[in-house]
C-alpha cells in the first residue's frame, strides 16, 4: 500500500491506506490532479468534523450512514444519497450520528492532504 500520486489514472481503492483525519474519521485520498481530488472519508458514529473553513469548493456525498451538518450556520441532517455544496472560504462542520462514508470532491485538490 503507498500514497495516492498526482495525476495517478487508476486507483484501486484497496490499494489506498487510510489515515487518521482526527478521531473516529479515516481518510482515503484517491484520485487527483491540480484541479481537482476525490477522498473519501470514514466516520464512526459520534465523530466530529470541526466547523472549518478554506479556500476550495467542496462537494460532499453521502455514500452511507447519517450525519448533522452545518454549512454557513445552517443545520440539516443528510442521509445516503444526499449532496452538499460547500463553496470556498465558506465555514462548515458534521456530526456522524451513523457510522457512515463521505466521498469530497474538492476544486482546486487540498495540498494540505498530500
């Protein structure tokens, strides 16, 4: 298993190792180029994702499991196959209240998660 590479054409997901993000989330940084970059993101039930904010577009799926999310101090609960648009610079955070995937397109790709 090794890191995901820029511009990398195949990725096979049992290829990629996940990361710690933060507790009770794992990261998985699949394919990507200057652009754009496609993760996915493992939640246990109660984990948190941290009001944040920068300077990228992000779309977010819901795969599976069922999350609180706040974008821009709006509150919804999301479920699989619901999709979020958090713009750049636009503060936004969850609570897994199920176990359950976020797949994140992100335009332009985050530096910071290579």
């Amino acid at each position: 298993m090794k890191k995901t590479e820029k511009h990398q054409r195949w990725v096979y997901h049992q290829d990629v190792p996940p990361v710690q993000a933060d507790q009770g989330v794992r990261r998985q940084v699949l394919a990507y180029n200057d652009q754009l970059m496609c993760v996915e993101n493992q939640f246990e039930t109660g984990a948190v994702g941290k009001l944040h904010s920068h300077p990228h577009t992000q779309i977010t799926y819901v795969v599976s499991g069922r999350f609180r999310f706040t974008i821009d101090g709006v509150t919804h609960e999301v479920t699989a196959g619901d999709t979020l648009l958090k713009e750049n610079g636009v503060e936004h955070g969850c609570v897994c209240l199920e176990a359950g995937v976020l797949l994140d397109i992100f335009n332009p790709m985050r530096e910071d998660f290579v």
